[in-house]
C-alpha cells in the first residue's frame, strides 16, 4: 500500500537499500543517521538480516536513539527496542 504522494513498504526497502549501499561504499567504518522510524525498520533488516516478521514488529519512540551494532547482532537493538 502506498498513501497518495507516497510510496510502498517495498519502495522504501528500495531506497534505503541503495542508501546502504552506497554508504558501504564511502569507506566510513560507522555513522549517525537522523531519520523517522520506517527507515530505522529497513536499515535494521537490512544490516541485521532481521526476517519481515521480527522487523515490521520492531518499535523506534519519537526522540529515541538506537545502536545498531553489527558486532552485536540482533540482540543489541532488540535491548534499545522493544518488540511487540
């Protein structure tokens, strides 16, 4: 489902993709990202290799910060995150 002037959850999956990608390639080894909820779910799939069913269920509070650690997995957002 996309809202008038919007787009689909597979288009956002889409553009966050390519943003990754790309940020993968800029040589940085990490980086802060200041974007609403919807984008921190695809970049936690994404860099997590979370399945649809754990990251449509993941929770990103307005004003929250959260650690998105490739060393620490899963288990590291899901404490800063709670599932429902």
């Amino acid at each position: 489902f996309a809202p008038p002037g919007g787009e689909s959850v597979g288009e956002l999956r889409i553009r966050v993709t390519g943003f990754l990608d790309d940020l993968a390639g800029s040589g940085l080894t990490s980086a802060v990202l200041v974007t609403h909820a919807g984008v921190m779910k695809v970049c936690a799939a994404e860099l997590l290799g979370l399945a649809p069913e754990k990251w449509f269920s993941l929770q990103f509070e307005f004003g929250s910060v959260s650690l998105i650690d490739g060393a620490q997995g899963v288990e590291a957002l899901i404490r800063h995150n709670k599932l429902k």
